[in-house]
C-alpha cells in the first residue's frame, strides 16, 4: 500500500458525535495521528483517545484493536483515520486485493468444543471462565469487535452476605433478600432461581477478587435501599463511575484465555443446529469464513434486545429514539432469542420487559445536565400536571414507571436559574453513586451547547410565557400549575403527593428557566424465554431442550415488572452468576 506524503483531515461518528482527526504521511508511512475535535464523554474516553492514535502510528493501520468499555468511540476514531488514509491513497484498490485474498481462503471450518459460547458480555466471560476451571474446553463468538457488551457500560455485581458487607457492618442475609426480593415481586418469579443466586453471589464476589478485581465497597443505589452494589474499583485509580466494570470484565476475558477458551471476536452466530430433540452446535460467520460448530453444550448470553428498534415495537411496544432511550450499545439487536425461539424455546412474552431508569435523550451526551436536572423540583407531563412525587425520583425504577404512563413517555423537570446557582453550592439533593456528586457546574455549557445543537433533553426561557410557546402548554396551564407549586412551597405541604417540605423548592423564574425534558428509559431488555434454576431452556412445551442453557438478561426473568433497585447490582449480578450457574450444571454432566 502507497500513501501519499501529506496531512488528510477527515471524521466519523463516536459515541458523542463526530471525531475529526488529522493524519500526517511521510515518507509513505503514517507519520502521526491527532485528535482535533471531539465530544466524547470524559473518563469514559480518555482511554482510546489518548492510546490509538499512537497505537495506528505504530502499527502503521487504523485496524487496531479497541479499548474495552469504549467501543463507539474506538470506531469512530478508527474510520475517521480510515478514511483520511483513502485520501491518502490506501483507497479501493488496497481493499480490494484484500477481499479476492479473503475470498480465496474463505472456507468452511469445522470446530468441536465442549461448550459452545454465544456473546462475550459479562455472563458470557463468566461462562468461559468458569468451563476453563472445569476442564470443559470453550469457544465464544461476538459479533462485537470486543469484549463486554453493554456490561462494560455498568460498575458492579450484587453480592449479598460478602466480607465487604461485614466489613462495614452493613451485611445482608440470603435469607432476608430472599425474602425482600420475593415480597418486591409478588412472588411471579421463579424462587429456585433467585434463591440459587443469590445464595451464590458472595462466593462469586470472592471469585472475581481472586482473579484481580478489586471492588470499592458495597454501595446501595439511593437511600433506602440496601448495600449490595460492589463497585469496581478502576484500575488506574480513577474514581469509580459509569464503565467501572469494563477492568472486571477485562480480567474475566484475560483468565477465561489463560484457562484456554478460545473467542472469536466480530464472528456473529446465526443459527443453531439441533440433532433430533438435542442442541448439538451452532453456526457462525466473520465476512465470508462460516464456522461450522459441534458442542455438547451451548450457552446464549446475547444480553437482550435494547438496541433493536422494531422488535422494541414489536415486543413492547416501545419506539427507540422516540419514546424511548438505551445506552446505544451495538449489537444488542436480540439475535439470541430469536435462534432459540427458531430451535424450539418457548417464547415467554409475560417475562419481556425493561429495566426501567429514565433519562434525557442520548444522555451520555449532557450527562452534566442528566444529573443535575433530575432534581426533585416540579415535574409535569405533556399536559401540565404533576403525576408523582417527585422525591421519589431517586429511584429510576419507579419514575420510569411512571413516565411509562404519560402521554409520549416524557415529563419536564423544572427549576431556575436562581436554584442553579444555590445546587451548585449545597450540592444535590438526592444523592446516587452513578451520578457526579456535584454536576451543576457542567450545565449551563452544556445548556449553550443544547441551543446550538438544537437538542430537545434541554429546555431554557427567559420568561414563563416563552417556556410555555417551547414546551407546547398554553400560557395559562403553565402559569397555573408553577403557582399552585409555589402556595405548596411557601405552606411547606404538598397536599397532592406528599413531597417532604424539605424538596419544596419555589420557581421563581429568577436568572431564567430551565427545564430538563425525562424520557423513560433502560438499561437492557429482560427476558424472553424461560429457564430452569440450572439455566436450562424450556421449550414450547415446557420440556428441557437437552443441550440449550441460557444466561444473563435473556434469561433474567426474576424482577416480575419492575426491577428492584431496592437490592442494586442485581442485572449485573445476575448475567455473571447465571453464567457461572449454567455451566457448572454443565460439568455435572461431562
């Protein structure tokens, strides 16, 4: 390949928009590679954008591997640089010879395996781990050029009764999550299945710290609730936050290598392959090479369905982008279930649902304003009215359920510019372990940046006239609701939901409006199919499918509606253990 001497600006999209890069050629070789304009998250990117670039430079390719727990924004540096190198010359005729090369090997390739893994999330690397600790020889193939899926977005597992409850005196028996998580959920979940994991959850914990994670401590969610979240402590010391639990799942894939798994990375499985009544294999494909797999056993771990917009409808009726939010992870487009339905599992529509949070539009974006505008200030619908109290919007769980219920699934969140100034002083007032402890000085860029973009999450006005014209309420319904909050405010008493007085905040337009527009939202998609306390899927007739076990959130079917944010770390918790769970009962079997 040819590069022509030369510096070739071009762009592609990240996670939080475009990635403009300048690639300097010398000498016919890529000379440097420069980040010049970006708008990723801090922390969260910091990682690729400061170790590609050099890594292209010493590779001399823009196909380098990317960094765990910051895929989107890996690629888009990687295609921006792409193709500022066809400018450069390293254009079609490259690629080209590299396909008739491809197409020339390409084959079909037989693979014989004890278990057979689909998805490298984290109940995925568990499954490999653990099959490695059994003599069970595995193979796993993700359709994403890394590892993690969208669990390198979270921080953390449940663990319930663990030394780092004890060591804060802040334990919690199986016996009474057992019985809070039973009571939560009405008793419409399988018992033997919550039972099993949690009863396995601290002995996991201990688990992942032997093989090098290192946990912050056990944290609840919001007050109230109990301390079973056992955040990842990042590696390089930085502060735990959103993507903590990218170190653990890198240490789970680095021990899951060692023990001798085998994955294939960008190698979606597309069907599975069944031998009479019994799952034998799978079939998978990277480009043109088709992976033609034997196995004992086959585990799917694809982790939901969140990012596919017409099954979202389909199944939910939840429109994405719309009246719905995720986290935007690739490939979670529910692949896994629709080959297990395609192999004979019953479809299980009472258990589908979503792990219910609510945020602004593609929040990662303004995660400032994500923070700092869900306060527990004024809160109405599309009509004008309040529908909750708003203290109780420190559990995502049931706002989101609420939003659920609104016309177009949103609500406003109000406050001014005179309440602005006071949160950055004092803080927040509902304080979670996700958010930022003080966000407020990050908002009003981000309010200018808003107008500029035109992004709908963040409203301002300088009157309540001009807030009405913008939030599409007659002047009239506006005027009369933010007054009826402010004889609330000055009477400390709310009447209509109870808010605590000490959340009684009056709007007194003061240095302007600003309003945060709350969609409902979700981490993941829940459920599907059923399984049974060892993870073996039922089929359409309520038999086991010899053969097929399922794990982590296609197979979590254990918060009935709504997800118990009373007992935090429990998705994570869940795909991590159920995929330990699955392939111990596995091992029985060998």
């Amino acid at each position: 390949m040819h590069l022509k001497d030369g510096t070739y600006n071009d762009q592609a999209d990240g996670h939080g928009g475009p990635i403009k890069v300048a690639v300097t050629v010398q000498n016919g070789k890529i000379f440097q590679v420069k980040i010049i304009a970006q708008s990723e998250t801090n922390g969260i990117a910091d990682s690729p954008l400061a170790q590609l670039p050099p890594k292209i430079v010493q590779q001399q390719t823009y196909d380098v591997d990317a960094i765990s727990g910051a895929s989107m924004t890996s690629a888009g540096i990687k295609n921006a640089v792409k193709k500022a190198l066809v400018q450069a010359g390293a254009g079609v005729t490259a690629h080209a010879e590299k396909s008739v090369k491809q197409e020339k090997a390409a084959a079909t390739r037989q693979i014989t395996t004890d278990v057979a893994i689909i998805g490298a999330g984290p109940s995925g690397l568990a499954a490999a781990v653990t099959a490695g600790e059994h003599g069970l020889k595995a193979v796993v193939f993700e359709k994403n050029a890394n590892v993690g899926g969208t669990g390198s977005m979270g921080m953390g597992p449940l663990g319930i009764d663990t030394q780092i409850q004890k060591d804060n005196f802040n334990d919690i028996s199986v016996e009474e999550a057992f019985a809070e998580h039973m009571n939560y959920t009405h008793y419409r979940v399988n018992g033997a299945l919550v039972k099993k994991y949690f009863a396995k959850s601290a002995e996991t914990i201990k688990w992942l710290q032997n093989m090098g994670v290192k946990f912050a401590g056990a944290f609840p969610y919001f007050k109230g609730a109990n301390a079973t979240w056992h955040i990842v402590q990042p590696e390089d010391g930085s502060t735990p936050g959103p993507a903590a639990a990218s170190w653990m799942n890198k240490r789970m894939y680095h021990q899951a290598e060692k023990l001798g798994a085998k994955f294939y990375l960008k190698t979606p499985a597309i069907g599975l392959v069944k031998t009479g009544e019994r799952l034998t294999g799978l079939v998978a494909q990277s480009g043109n090479q088709t992976y033609e797999v034997s196995a004992k056993f086959v585990l799917v771990a694809t982790g939901g369905f969140a990012s596919n917009k017409e099954m979202l409808h389909d199944e939910l009726g939840l429109n994405l982008n719309e009246d719905f939010f995720d986290f935007e992870v690739p490939g979670i487009t529910g692949d896994g279930l629709k080959m297990m339905w395609q192999a004979g599992a019953k479809k299980d529509k009472a258990s589908e649902t979503v792990e219910t949070i609510f945020s602004l539009p593609h929040n990662i974006r303004y995660f400032h304003s994500d923070a700092g505008l869900r306060q527990p200030n004024l809160l109405i619908n599309q009509n004008g009215e309040r529908f909750m109290n708003e203290a109780e919007m420190g559990n995502t769980t049931y706002t989101g359920n609420a939003l659920m219920l609104q016309p177009g699934h949103y609500a406003y969140c109000i406050m001014d510019g005179q309440m602005l100034d006071e949160y950055m002083e004092t803080g927040v007032d509902i304080v979670n372990i996700v958010s930022p402890g003080n966000p407020f000085g990050g908002i009003p860029d981000e309010i200018k940046r808003a107008a500029a973009e035109h992004y709908e999450g963040i409203i301002a006005a300088n009157t309540l006239a001009e807030l009405a014209e913008k939030l599409a309420i007659p002047t009239g319904k506006l005027t009369q609701v933010v007054t009826d909050y402010n004889k609330m405010c000055a009477a400390h008493q709310d009447p209509q939901f109870f808010k605590p007085a000490k959340y009684l905040r009056a709007i007194s337009g003061k240095g302007g409006y600003i309003v945060g527009k709350f969609y409902l939202a979700a981490y993941a998609t829940l459920g599907g199919i059923r399984t049974d306390e060892n993870m073996r899927v039922f089929g359409k007739h309520n038999q086991i499918i010899p053969g097929l076990y399922c794990s982590g959130q296609d197979a979590n079917t254990i918060y009935g509606d709504s997800y118990n944010f009373t007992l935090p770390g429990n998705s994570m918790g869940f795909a991590i253990n159920s995929g330990r769970m699955a392939v111990e009962a596995m091992a029985e079997q060998k």
